[in-house]
C-alpha cells in the first residue's frame, strides 16, 4: 500500500498517510502493552492476526448497518481507513464483570450483568485513562449531549451484533472497548480496531478461568499460549463469516 508519512504511531498500530487526505493506512504491530503500558512485549503475529479479525468484525458490523471507519484490507497487517477525528473516549460495553469493575465495584469475576453497562473512560494516558461520569464529560467538552447518546446507542447496537455473531463460534463476549471518530461530514464512525486485545473472549467450550481466556488477559496476567489463543479466535471468526 503507497503510504506518505507516519502521523502518529500508537502501542498497537501505526497510523500513515495516503494520497488522498481522506483516507488514511492502519499498520497492524506484534508489540502489546498492558497496565498503562508498564508491561510491554510482543505477541508473535498478533499484528497479522488482529488485522484480521477487525477486518472480518467490521464487514460484519457494516452489512448490519454500523458506519465503521474501514475501508479495505490491501494487505495483511494494513488496513485503510477513512480519516476520522477520534473522540478521546473509551467506548467500554460490559456483558459479564471482569476487570476494572470487578476491582473497582467488588462484584465477583464471571457475574452476568442483567443488562449490558455502556462506559465512558478519558482516552488519556497521563491519567490513567480515568472513567468518566456523565457530567464529567460534558463539563470536559469530549462529546455533546446528542453524540453520548448516539455513542451509547452504537454501542449497544455493536454489542448486540457482536454477541450474537462471538456466540455462534462458541465464544462468550465479556466486555470490549470501542473508539469513535468524527468525518468531515460530523458523522460518527466506529473507529480503531475489535479484536483480542480489546475485547475479552471466552472459550465455551472451557470451563477452567484460565484455560478460557482467549484475549489480552493471557498476556497481561502472563498466562501463556498468547498467539495460539489469538489464532484461535481468528479461525472462528473466518469459519462464522464463511457461513453467513
Ligand atoms: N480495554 C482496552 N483498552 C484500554 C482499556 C480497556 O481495549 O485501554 C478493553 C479491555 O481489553 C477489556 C475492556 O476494555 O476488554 C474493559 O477493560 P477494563 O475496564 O476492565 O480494564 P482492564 O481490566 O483492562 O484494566
């Protein structure tokens, strides 16, 4: 892919320009990072495969009607996207408790939440990437009022989708992360990536709460098999898009 100069480069990926200012070149990186980057590593592979799976999570979400920043796929750690303003929001959906709101709340790891909780978080690493209340948000001008609510209602929309289709390939969806951004158009767009490192995926076919973690928490709580669980992921998720 013909890409001018590198605009910014991020834990994950690196972000290049193209000849025409409206379209931009996502660059896929095997270097992984958790804890506010404290922990830092690479996943063999993880580029390639993580490409992948947003690649197929996007088209999914778009032949549902999700406006999604993605383009095309010319190769296999690049994706070219339409340029966004990305909203320094952290889009959080939650279906089971883990993580943070297990830490945060004391709510037991695994507990499913009667109805899935949006959150916002300030995308601001030298805070910590705080969560936000409502008024906080407002008061700090990330959103308006008529985009939180659109965000929340995209998010519940994406949710939706994207438990039913993780279902089919026999993979709890727990929780995940989703950035948006602004067209020139104002338009919001469902932006970045979906993928092991921003979602947590559980194997159904695992009962063990080691054994069926499929995502980042392999890495982050060094549990081993990183990659093969990742590639797991992408051949369920290739075989299901195969079939629909
Ligand atoms: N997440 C992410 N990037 C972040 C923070 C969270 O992709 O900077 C994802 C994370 O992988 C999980 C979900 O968002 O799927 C919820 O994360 P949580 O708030 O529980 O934080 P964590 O346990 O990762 O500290």
């Amino acid at each position: 892919m013909k890409t001018t100069q590198k605009l910014y480069e991020g834990k994950a990926k690196i972000l290049y320009a193209t000849e025409d200012p409206q379209v931009l070149v996502s660059y896929f990186k095997d270097d992984a990072t958790a804890f506010n980057a404290q922990k830092r590593g690479t996943i063999a592979d993880k580029g390639r495969i993580n490409c992948a799976i947003s690649t197929h999570l996007f088209q999914v979400l778009e032949d549902k009607g999700i406006a999604t920043h993605w383009i095309d796929s010319p190769s296999e750690r690049e994706m070219r996207v339409k340029a966004v303003k990305i909203l320094p929001l952290e889009v959080v959906v939650r279906n089971i408790a883990a993580g943070s709101l297990c830490r945060d709340t004391g709510i037991d790891l695994g507990t499913l939440l009667e109805s899935s909780l949006v959150e916002f978080y300030y995308k601001n690493d030298d805070l910590g990437d705080p969560l936000l209340t409502r008024d906080r948000l407002l008061l700090l001008n990330l959103a308006t009022p008529e985009q939180l609510t659109q965000l929340t209602q995209l998010a519940q929309q994406v949710n939706h989708i994207l438990k039913d289709f993780f279902q089919q390939c026999g993979i709890t969806l727990v929780d995940f992360k989703l950035e948006f951004g602004l067209d020139p158009q104002q338009t919001l767009l469902l932006a970045d990536e979906i993928s092991p490192d921003t979602c947590r995926l559980w194997n159904q076919s695992e009962t063990d709460a080691s054994r069926r973690v499929m995502d980042k928490d392999r890495f982050r709580q060094d549990l081993g098999n990183v990659e093969t669980a990742y590639q797991t992921v992408l051949d369920r998720v290739v075989a299901q898009s195969a079939k629909i």
